[in-house]
C-alpha cells in the first residue's frame, strides 16, 4: 500500500494566504501541488494525479463545483477523493457539495489538526482501495495470460500437414471473457474446427469457458461427427450448472481428400461461406439450440463441399452485434459485404480485416462484448500428399499423443464421476 | 438503459395461480441482477406459471437470457412452464437460440397465450 508520506495533495484557493497557512500544515507529511483559480486545479490535476484534492468554492472564474464535477466528469480523475474548504457554512452549500461528487466539506475557519486527520483518513481509505484494484487487476492479467494460452495462435505445424490456412483474432471486451475458438488435428483425414461464446462476460463467462474448450477439445478427437460432438458437449456443460450458463457453439469437421466439410450449429451466430467465385453466404440456415439449457438434446448437421480457394469465417456476436457511437449495430448484412470485400486476402488477412471494419464501424465506442474470429482458408488439395517421414507430421501426431495421455489421465479422474469419456 | 420489473398476480377465473412479470427496459449485465432479485420469491413460492410479458423489453443480452434459463428449469422441476408474449424482433433473435426448449413458450399475442393457458389447467383439473 502506498504510503501517505508518498500521496500527492491538490490544494485549491485563490487566497494566496489560505494555501500558506494548507502549505505550512501539511508540507512535512504530504507531497503538495498548489492552484490559485479552477482552471489551474483542472490542469494540475491531469498532469500530478494528486491522491487528495482539497477544493475552495467562491473563486473567480471556475468555481468549486463546477471544478469539482469536471473532475469527476473525466476518467482520469473520477475517483480521486475530493473535500471541500469553504466559508459558505448553509447546510444548503454542503449537500450541493456533495451532489457535485465532494467526499467531504469542511468549513473555515478550519482548525489544522482536523484539517490533518480528515486529509489522512481520505488519503487511507483511497491508498486502500487502489490496492485492492491494483490486485484483482495482477490477478486477472495472469488470469488473461492462462486464457490466451488456451487459443491457438500458431497455425504453422497444422498448415504444414492439411491443405488449409488459418486465422485467428479474439479480444476480450474485459480483461477476460467467454468467447473461444480451437483447431483439433484428430488423425490424417479429420480436421475438427470449433468456435463458441459463453453467455456474460468477464470472469463468469471465463470460467465457464475454460470448461467448455476442454471438453470440446477431448471430445473432438473421440468423436467422429460434429452433431453427436455438440450432443455430448451440452450433456457435459448441461449437468452441474447451477448458474444457468450456457454456450453457442458451431463445430465443423473437414475431410481434406473430398473437401467435405460437416457443420453443427448449438445457437451460434450462422458463419460465412466466403466462395473463391461467387458471392458471401451464410454456411448454415439454422442456428439450432444453445448448449447447457437441457440434457439430451440433438443437433441438425449441414454438409459443405469446398474448394480451393474457398473460405469459412466463424464468429461471435461480438463482430454482428457491434454499436457505433449513433447506437447503430453492425449487423449481418454489413458483415456479408464486408466479408465479400476480402474475399481474395489470405485467412490470417481476413480475420484481421474483418476486425479493422468492425472497429472503424465502431469508433470512439466502447466495445461491449467479446470479439472472436476463425477464419479457414482451403489451399490447393493433395498439400497433404507433400508428407515426409519424420517431418511435420510426427509433430502434429506428437501433440496428439500428449492429448491422448491428457485423455487418458481425465478418464482415470473422472472414473465414476460426471464425465464420462467413451 | 435500466429495467424495470412489474411482478403481478393474475386472479381472474382463467389464469388463476399464474404470474405475470413485466419487463421495461434493458436486461443485460447489469441489470439481470435486479430481475433474479424479483424473480426469487415468485420462484420460491408454488406458482407454476410465470408468464414473462416482453412488449416494453429493449435489449436482452446472453446474461438476461440466462435469468430466464434458470427461471425455466426451476418451474420445469415442479411441472410448470415459463411463457414469454410480445417478443419484439430484436428479442427473438436472440430467443432463437432457446430454440424449442421443452418447459418454454412463446405467444404473440395474450389472447393466444390465454387460449393455452385455459387448456393446459383444464389438462390439470380434468383427466379427459
């Protein structure tokens, strides 16, 4: 905690006489800025993010409320502790002290040692709230790091062995959200993409989000068809969920020798089939039911067969459901035309893309929710072909194998339990 | 935008037993806290219809979704229903991915929601 010898006093009168006798009070046990007028403590406080205003309230010019509410008005100094020092002794001037956002009101004549003891109790309660922000915010940037850690970034090993490219953006509307996306190599002929969004946001969605990727990734790699893949995922995450959460989730599953490429959708929004000829599409009609709602469950599946040159973008309703300033949303059509318009860029050029337009679309406004993007690019077939012995496909076949021991650890966990792996 | 929340008893011979909640607003982070508030002793007591009036409802993020998630499971426990009337366009959207839920309802109008509720407690009373 920081120490109030080290906290920085704003002292705020046009009496040159009253700030001598502030000065002479406090000097020996605070660090001090002085302003004579309010738009001097306005400055002053930008540039020394003083730990304490004390505030006069008749001055020419600004006076003290109006001081007092632009400083609250700006996110830099919203919170820092305000007292007001004044003559105006109605009880009238007090609460309009107060209404502008003043912790405390003193009157003068002021004797000093109240004027010190009220200084130190503000300068306390604030050097013990910064602390304890200071905290949970250590503790979710790790929090963020373990999270981010979850998402593949690197694509390189998978591009090496499937004919296919990817991209990947996400970000977080808070420190740590629920939106999440994967890439399972489950053998030579089986790609499993997956992508979802846990309802709320921050730490809430997060943790449950950690669930559901866990899940999704071991099920992705027991389970051969992406419909039965979300059926087990929603009896998994529909059980022992007290809180009511629950996850929109699209899972595709692509076969690069024929280019199929097998859909289902648990409530997410519809991804776009970008065509390397041909106009943006939605890749599936329904949106089907989130999971996490009720056991039991099943889900439609849609086949796709693509080519070379085609692309996929999964998302969350982060990218549809941006606002802009004028409280307008992105919105899908936006999205299709937008998409349309990078068709020819790479997969990790579209993504990126994709969010610079949801971005310039939003502008000055605050992002509300989770952003996630996954985009799939389909190379030329027969990349597969290109393996050698001992190259990038024992790499992939390595991760593989540090799942399937993941796998068979959870199992013996799990034996008898909830989850139950088959 | 706030929510407000309007909690009424219906009495009338038809509906007898059921509640009705209005929502006014936004129901979204943070305000899905308030409506579970409200929402807690309608729950805990014996009502097995809630029916959850939407007309005046603006915006409904997943975490008010989630409110109605739980509201639905607990009345589902005990053989009641949830039924939502007056969806506007941009709340169904989001409905749709409750898509047919058993122990869940939607209406457009309260005539149609009336129509089923008057047959479903008849199905209660009287065997046939």
């Amino acid at each position: 905690m920081k120490k109030l010898s080290d906290c920085r006093v704003l002292l705020v009168d046009d009496a040159k006489a009253n700030l001598d006798i502030l000065v002479e009070g406090l000097k020996s046990d605070h660090k001090l800025s002085l302003a004579l007028n309010g738009e001097m403590a306005l400055q002053s406080a930008i540039h020394t993010s003083p730990d304490l205003v004390l505030l006069d309230i008749v001055m020419p010019g600004l006076d003290g409320y109006e001081v007092c509410r632009r400083l609250r008005q700006r996110p830099e100094t919203a919170e820092v502790p305000i007292m007001f020092l004044s003559s105006l002794e109605e009880v009238q001037n007090k609460t309009r002290g107060f209404e502008a956002g003043a912790n405390d009101y003193l009157t003068k004549p002021f004797d000093m040692l109240e004027v010190k003891a009220r200084v130190r109790s503000l300068l306390k309660a604030k050097a013990y709230t910064d602390a304890v922000k200071e905290q949970i915010a250590s503790e979710l940037r790790v929090a963020r790091e373990i999270q981010m850690g979850m998402l593949p970034h690197d694509f390189a090993a998978l591009e090496r062995v499937y004919p296919v490219r990817f991209g990947a953006v996400l970000e977080p509307a808070r420190e740590v959200g629920g939106d999440l996306y994967g890439v399972c190599a489950a053998g030579p002929e089986r790609l499993v993409v997956f992508l979802g969004d846990v309802s709320g946001k921050s730490l809430p969605a997060s943790l449950f989000m950690v669930r559901v990727i866990s899940l999704a990734r071991l099920l992705s790699r027991e389970i051969a068809e992406p419909g039965r893949i979300l059926a087990r995922l929603n009896d998994e995450v529909t059980s022992d969920n007290p809180s009511g959460m629950f996850v929109t989730f699209l899972c595709g599953v692509f076969v690069p020798s024929s280019g199929r490429f097998t859909l289902a959708n648990g409530g997410h929004c519809r991804p776009v089939l970008l065509p390397a000829s041909g106009a943006p599409r939605w890749a599936v009609k329904k949106l089907g039911t989130a999971l996490g709602f009720e056991p039991g469950l099943e889900f439609e599946r849609t086949e796709l067969m693509l080519s070379e040159g085609d692309t996929l973008i999964f998302y969350t309703d982060g990218v549809s459901e941006a606002f802009n300033p004028q409280e307008e949303c992105y919105g899908s059509q936006r999205l299709l035309a937008d998409a349309g318009s990078l068709a020819h860029q790479s997969a990790p050029a579209i993504a990126a893309g994709l969010l610079q337009k949801v971005r310039d679309f939003a502008g000055v406004a605050p992002q509300s929710d989770d952003i996630a993007i996954l985009t799939l690019k389909v190379g030329r077939n027969g990349a597969s072909s290109s393996r050698q012995e001992g190259g990038p496909m024992d790499e992939v076949r390595y991760r593989r194998d540090a799942d399937e021991n993941v796998l068979q650890l959870t199992k013996r966990l799990f034996q008898g339990g909830q989850l139950t792996i088959t | 935008m706030q929510l407000e929340v309007i909690v009424l008893r219906d009495v009338g011979p038809r509906n007898s037993g059921t509640i009705t909640v209005k929502l006014i607003g936004s129901l979204n982070t943070a305000t899905a806290p308030e409506l579970e508030r409200q929402l807690a002793p309608v729950l805990a007591g014996e009502a097995t219809e809630v029916v959850f009036d939407l007309a005046h409802l603006k915006f409904i993020s997943s975490a008010g979704l989630r409110v109605f998630s739980i509201a639905r499971k607990q009345l589902k426990a005990r053989g009641g229903q949830a039924s939502f009337v007056h969806l506007q366009p941009q709340i169904q959207e989001v409905f749709d991915i409750m898509e047919a839920l058993p122990g869940i309802a939607i209406f457009k109008s309260v005539a149609e929601l009336d129509q089923y509720l008057a047959a479903r407690q008849r199905c209660h009373t009287d065997p046939e």
